[in-house]
C-alpha cells in the first residue's frame, strides 16, 4: 500500500489515506471528506522494539506499563481548538498492547468556529501558542 491514497466512493464521499512510519511506529489514518461531520480513523502499531525497549535491556515492570497504557489509552477523547472553552467528546479510543485505534469526528458547527477562531486567536490560544488548535485537513 501506497503512503498516500484515497478513493472517491458513491455520494461524493472521498477516503483520504495516508501512513507514516518512524522509529518503529506505523500510524494510518482514514479521513473521510464530503460527510455531514468530519470523521476520522487512526490506527498506531508499534514494534515489539519500540513497544517494549530493546530486548536486552527492557526494565522490569512492563506488564505495570503496559496495563496502564491499555487502560489510559482506551475510552473517550477529547478535543478542542482553544484552551478556553470546555473540551467536547470528540471521539473513541481503543487501546491494546501495540496497537491503538481511534475514531474521531468533528460536526461542521465545530468546524466553523474552529476557523473563524484561528483567525481571530483569543489571548489564551497566543498564549499557548496556538497549540490548542487541532484541526483536520
Ligand atoms: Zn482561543
């Protein structure tokens, strides 16, 4: 598979796919334009290197690890655009040992306010940089 495709499917809805892989990480997104919300699904495979460290030098508690991750990485997710105004439910994750999958949506009102507040930063998002902003592209 390429590292970048998509595909124009019935109703003018195009999948847009795209993977990248570094340091033993494999990340695959699904984001699917042309709905009635933004929508969007990630899928991270580490290896067994990258997961657990190196074999020969793994330290001891990695099932502790590996537990918390699970249970830490699994459930709702969060998003917003601006540290200001509260965090909406934004999507559901699923995490296992190695692998993480995470469906994420966003509804055009969410969209729109998004824009129109990057143009116009309130004090917090200069503050933070405009890091607060998250948007799909
Ligand atoms: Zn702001």
């Amino acid at each position: 598979m390429k590292n970048h495709s998509y595909w124009r499917l019935p109703g003018g809805v195009i999948v847009d796919f795209q993977r990248h892989h570094t340091d033993g990480i494999t990340a695959r997104t699904f984001s699917f334009l042309g709905l009635p919300i933004g929508l969007c699904v990630t899928a991270l495979s580490w290896t067994r290197e990258a997961y657990y460290g190196v074999r020969a030098q793994r330290p001891p508690g990695a099932w502790k690890r590996t537990v918390t991750a699970v249970l830490h990485g699994t459930g709702r997710v969060m998003s917003s655009y601006c540290p200001d105004p509260p965090k909406i439910w934004g999507g559901l994750a699923l995490a296992l040992p190695r692998f993480n999958l995470v469906l994420g949506w966003q509804t055009h009102a969410w969209l729109q306010k998004a824009d129109a507040h990057a143009l116009q930063p309130c004090e917090a998002c200069a503050a933070a940089g405009l890091r607060g902003i998250v948007r799909e592209t």
